[in-house]
C-alpha cells in the first residue's frame, strides 16, 4: 500500500503539525477523505477549466460533527483551506490538524453541478481515538482490526499487531513489519488495540518511538525515529 493511499484512508509538508499530540491540540472537521484518481483529475480538469485537478476528495460526511453542521457534503472536493491550495488529503489533514480548536476557517469546494463554493467551518477538537491513528500514520504504520486491511497477515482478534507499514517511513527504516504485535510501547505494556490506542494518543512527535514486538514468536525491539527526521 503506498504513502498517499494509506493517508487518504485515515493525512502539506510545509504546515507543521503540533508536536504535542493531545486531543486539546489538535484541530478535526470529522470527515473521511481520499485522493483523488488520475481519471477523476482529468475530469475535474475538463469540466471546471482548472489546469491540474487536485483535493481532497469527501467520501463520508461523519454526524454531529464541525463538517456536518458546516454544510459539508458527501462527494465535496476541497481545494483550498484559509486560500491555501489543498494537493492532496494529507495536505488537508495538517492544515486541519495545526488549526486551533474553535477558529472558524474558510474552505473552498468544488460540488457536482454547482462549482467552486466557499464554506466557514469551526474547527472542533480531534477525538483521542483519531489523534491516535493520525500519530502511528505519522510514524508509517497502521493498527487495526485484521478485516479492515487484506494486505495484512492474519491477526487473531484483539492483538496488538500491526496492519500496515508504509513503505518509506520512519517505522520501515526502524525494520517495523506487518504482522509484528505490539505488546510495549515506550516501555509501556499494551495488551490490546485500545491499549496501544491510549499510549499513542499521549505521545509527542518529537521524540523516538520505542516498540517492543513478538515477530514469529521472538521478542524484538525496535526505535523508530521522529516523523521528519532526515537520514544521510
């Protein structure tokens, strides 16, 4: 699974997201998005005048949420967030994410049959679960129950193990495989998926990531450096 597909699935380099990863700091819009597909691009193009089609592409609209009380619509392409052009879904998410929680920010939006429209969302707090899954993305990987990734290997239910690694990432560099299961995370033991959730979701993005795995019965451990971090 590559980079842009897995983050379009869960998240501009230039926007920095809080090193503190806690719910407080972290800004959401509850809506799950994808990249866009080259034909989809090509499409846009042609029927908008716009020279590259790019976004974020809206695939759900999530209840009771900043998107939802916003106007936000399922099918909702989003191009630009306070005038800066969204790319792709990992752009969104960060400039999401770096937002405060509660300051109203304008989007701009292509809808089908009605064209580029601008919107004003406030944007609401990051439940702790996301931040969770948005943090271990940033590390490159995935934890999850087995059904929803058939790339992973077969994981009995309530493991910690990791689904999905990205290929590139830091968890990659640190030798992270799919089908590890997790059962420490800096220094800390996990005995379930809620359990590596909570750890995450107090960790910052600044500092190392310390995993202990069992990879074929064989305790392992391995640090993962800080997103961002530039190796020779």
């Amino acid at each position: 699974m590559s980079r842009r597909r897995l983050l379009a699935l869960l998240v501009a380099a230039a926007v920095v997201l809080p090193t503190v990863a806690e719910a407080a700091t972290w800004g959401w819009l509850g809506v799950r998005i994808r990249d866009l597909s080259e034909q989809e691009m090509e499409e846009i193009s042609s029927r908008h005048g716009i020279r590259e089609g790019y976004g974020a592409l809206i695939v759900e609209v999530l209840k009771e949420t900043p998107a939802a009380r916003a106007g936000l619509q399922n099918g909702d392409l989003v191009v630009a967030f306070k005038d800066r052009p969204v790319v792709d879904t990992r752009a969104l998410q960060r400039f999401v994410a770096a937002t405060p929680a509660g300051q109203e920010v304008a989007l701009t939006i292509l809808r089908a049959e009605e064209g580029r429209r601008a919107l004003r969302v406030s944007v609401g707090v990051m439940p702790r679960e996301i931040v969770a899954e948005r943090v271990a993305a940033e590390f490159g990987f995935v934890v999850r129950d087995p059904q929803e990734g058939r790339e992973a290997p077969v994981i009995p239910a309530g493991v910690p193990a990791v689904a999905v690694v990205l290929r590139g990432s830091q968890a990659e560099r640190a030798g992270l495989k799919a089908g590890d299961v997790i059962f420490e995370v800096n220094g800390r033991p996990v005995l379930s998926r809620q359990a590596v959730s909570e750890v995450l979701g107090e960790l910052t993005l600044d500092q190392p990531l310390r995993l202990t795995v069992r990879r074929e019965g064989e305790p392992l451990a391995l640090t993962v450096a800080p997103p961002g971090t530039r190796f020779p």
